[in-house]
C-alpha cells in the first residue's frame, strides 16, 4: 500500500535531480543530517528516462523530491527553466510526491571545479544540499524562554 506523502515540514528523505536535456543528474539525502550524496546521471531518453526514475524513487522510498531550476546569472528565466519546470511537473503527475524547485546557478561548475567524476549526480548533491540548509533555516525554532 502506497504511504502517504508527508507534509513539506514533515518530509525527511529527498531524491533531487539535475535536469538536462541529455543526462539528468540524482542525488539522495535527507533532513537528519543535512546532507547529500550523488547517486548516478541518467542519460536514457523517454521511456526509458522514466522507467530508471521510477526505478531510483522505488528504491529510495524518498518523502518529497527536488529539482535544480537554471537561471541567468541575473535570475531571469530562460527556456532550460521552463523544461526543468516541466520536468518536474511530470515527476508529481507521474510518482505523486511533493516536488520543490531550488535554484542551481553554477551547481555544475562547482562539481567540476570539485573534480567530480559525475559532474550531473554531484551537481544534483549541491542542489539537495542547498534545499536542505534553505529548510533548515526557515523552519521555526522552538521557544526556550517559555519552558
């Protein structure tokens, strides 16, 4: 039986993807311990792209997933974020989980200038990880000075 699909405040384990017209990079982690390791690129098309997706969130049971949106320099959109958009409207249509959107300007630079062997994966590692510190502070704090 399906679980239920928890809450963005109560979701724990993440799978997050560097989307590319060619190849899309995926990385797990989760909210415990803030971080993230790359798992493996993609680079089948159609069918296949979504059957070794379908294969990747069984496997990992994630809560909620997480896609990188490219952006200009400036923050503008451009056509490679409105595919990533897509992407991750057909990831909700398809498996049903929450996705959230979190910018990824130079997430592959820094894989590589990291030396990743798997720039894509390493890149989607960058893109949870950063989701993660994001989550992490905006959640509310708890009031010690009430106890």
């Amino acid at each position: 039986m399906p679980r239920a699909a928890p809450t963005a405040a109560g979701a724990q384990s993440f799978l997050a993807f560097d989307y590319g017209g060619r190849r899309v990079g995926v990385a797990a982690g989760n909210a415990l311990t803030g971080t993230a390791q790359p798992l493996a690129s993609i680079a089948a098309q159609g069918d296949a792209r979504w059957a070794a997706l379908g294969r990747l969130i069984a496997e990992w049971q994630p809560d909620a997933l997480v896609i990188g949106l490219p952006l200009h320099p400036d923050g503008a959109e451009h056509d490679n974020t409105r595919r990533a958009r897509a992407f991750g409207r057909r990831l909700r249509g398809r498996f049903g989980l929450p996705v959230h959107e979190v910018d990824e300007r130079y997430t592959s630079v820094e894989a590589r200038a990291a030396g990743a062997a798997d720039v894509d994966a390493a890149a989607a590692a960058l893109i949870l990880e950063q989701f993660l510190r994001m989550r992490r502070t905006a959640a509310p704090q708890p009031d010690h000075a009430a106890a």
